[in-house]
C-alpha cells in the first residue's frame, strides 16, 4: 500500500510538471488544454467561451471540410465549438461580392493584431478564377431578401455590357474571380470576390487597378501580380506593355509597369510558377510520334522533345 500511496504522489506531481512544461514552452498548446478544461466544467455546452486562436483553428478547419470537422468534433477527443457557432463567426460580416470596406477593415485588424513590421504591409495580389456550379439561391439579412448567384462583376463592367449589347441582362455564374493579398512576410487575407461566367482582360484591368487603390488606401501596398497563365490573363498583361504600333513586349519592360495611381510605385506582373510547371509536364507528356500525341515539341538548333514513355 505504501508503494502504491508513493506511485500516486510522484504521479501527481510527473502530471502537475508535464502541464507546467507544455504551458511554459507551448501557448497554443496551452490554450488548448485550457480551453478543453473550461468546455468540460460547463455543465450547459451553450454557456462555452472559446478562445479566439480555437475559434480560428476551427473556422480553418471548417471552411476547408465541413464534414471533416463535424468528424472530428463528433469523435470526441476534442470539445469544439458547433457548425451553427462558426457559421454565426463567418457571417459576422457580410461577405457580398465587390470591394467590401467591412472586410478590408478586418484585414487590417488582423495585421495590427500580429504587430507585422513594414514587410506586412508590402506585397502583392494573387488571383485566380475557379468554376462553381450555376445556382440561384434566396438570401435573407436584416429582414431584407435577395437572390444570390448572378454574374456581378461591378458598375463600371455593367455598364460597358449595357453600351455593347444594348440591353441589361442577368446570367447566372459560372465562376468565381478570388482576389488575395499575399504579404511578404506570409501574411495573406482573401479581400474580395467577384461572380462572373470568365472575366474578360478589360473586367480584369478594372478591377486589378480599383483593388490596389483599395488596398492603398486601408496602409497595404501592392508591387507584384500573380495569376495563371489563361488567355484572358496573358491578354491583361499585354494590355499595361502596349506601344505606339498597338503591340505588346513585356519582356522589354521586363513584366514591370508603373502604378496608375502613383504612389511612386512599380509593379511585376508574374505567371503563377505552379501553373507554368504543370504546363510544362501536360506539353512533354503529349509530345511524341505516337499515334495519340498530340504536337511535337521543337527546341533551338532543330532538336525535338519526344516522350517515348
């Protein structure tokens, strides 16, 4: 019994000195463990308080998977907060489509919040479009109703549509143009989205330049763009490298144009390294002389890039 009574004392304390240990070395951890002991000693799960780092972590999480989360709470290793509660996070500010000042205040909190130095505040914008599935939806807030899932690509590029169609006309989305602010040190922020069927290189042009006086305006200053290489993209690139003889050489210029706004600014236009690898691969996979290739690939000095695979 005596040896038992010893086991339990220095076990007691070995627990007490792993917890001490994990808080000193760890804070996220230990906000953590925290937080689990407080979610495990309410007795009612609605009168929880949660820590902001967990509400991040689980706004993360959910967002990627809704189902993986709902996994992951339902197996119980760990308390978490609700979908509905996260649900309520999300939508604390309207996220409409278009340059939202209640979002790009956010950003800017965000940044204060983690005391980022000068290479924070400097950066570039990173877009891309994704497809999504054409729907409408009834969306109801502050006791006001409206149908979501219409292209909204901005004013000016209704208007532009108005004077070449002649007519105003609504089309259900098809993709969606994400914009993010990608910082030097690894901050980044999704600041806007736009629905749209594929913008065109002049809807892109608008809205680049509207997003950097926007950025500008909230301390964050853009000197690098980075997308894909699709036609519309490249098309946009050309339209800032245009010469007398209405024709384009970035190279010249070497990607690099002046700021519209000022600002004493440069900014690099730069093909998304990823997407520009992965075309490489697609282009030397369809190369060859068999029957279902597709091209030949020709090097300098007649040389011919062939998979034989």
């Amino acid at each position: 019994m005596k040896m038992i009574r010893t086991c339990i004392k220095y076990g007691k304390r070995w627990k007490l000195n792993c917890i001490k240990f994990v808080c000193e070395n760890s804070k996220k951890l230990a906000i953590l463990l925290q937080s689990q002991e407080a979610a495990l000693k309410a007795k009612n799960p609605r009168k929880r308080r949660w820590h902001p780092s967990i509400i991040r972590l689980c706004l993360t999480i959910w967002g990627r998977c809704p189902q993986s989360y709902k996994d992951l709470r339902e197996s119980g290793f760990l308390a978490l907060p609700s979908g509905r509660l996260l649900s309520y996070y999300k939508n604390s500010v309207e996220q409409k489509p278009g340059f939202n000042d209640e979002i790009l205040h956010w950003m800017r909190k965000e940044a204060e919040k983690r005391g980022m130095t000068d290479d924070g505040w400097e950066g570039g914008i990173m877009f891309d479009e994704m497809s999504i599935q054409e729907d409408l939806q009834i969306n109801k807030r502050g006791g006001k109703t409206q149908l979501v899932g219409f292209v909204n690509m901005g004013q000016e590029s209704e208007c532009i549509r108005f004077f070449m169609n002649g007519k105003e006309e609504k089309k259900l989305a098809s993709h969606v143009l994400q914009l993010v602010y990608l910082a030097d040190n690894g901050y980044r922020f999704p600041f806007c989205h736009f629905p749209t069927t594929e913008a065109n290189s002049s809807e892109l042009f608008n809205i680049f330049w509207r997003a950097v006086s926007c950025l500008h305006k909230w301390g964050f200053k853009v000197g690098f763009a980075c997308m894909d290489g699709s036609s519309n993209n490249r098309s946009f690139l050309k339209m800032h490298f245009m010469d007398d003889m209405n024709s384009a050489n970035p190279r010249k210029e070497q990607f690099t144009t002046t700021s519209l706004y000022g600002y004493n600014q440069k900014v690099s236009f730069i093909m998304d390294p990823s997407h520009l690898f992965k075309k490489i691969r697609n282009n030397i996979l369809k190369s060859g002389s068999r029957q279902y290739d597709k091209r030949l690939l020709q090097c300098k000095e007649n040389t011919y890039v062939e998979n034989t695979g």
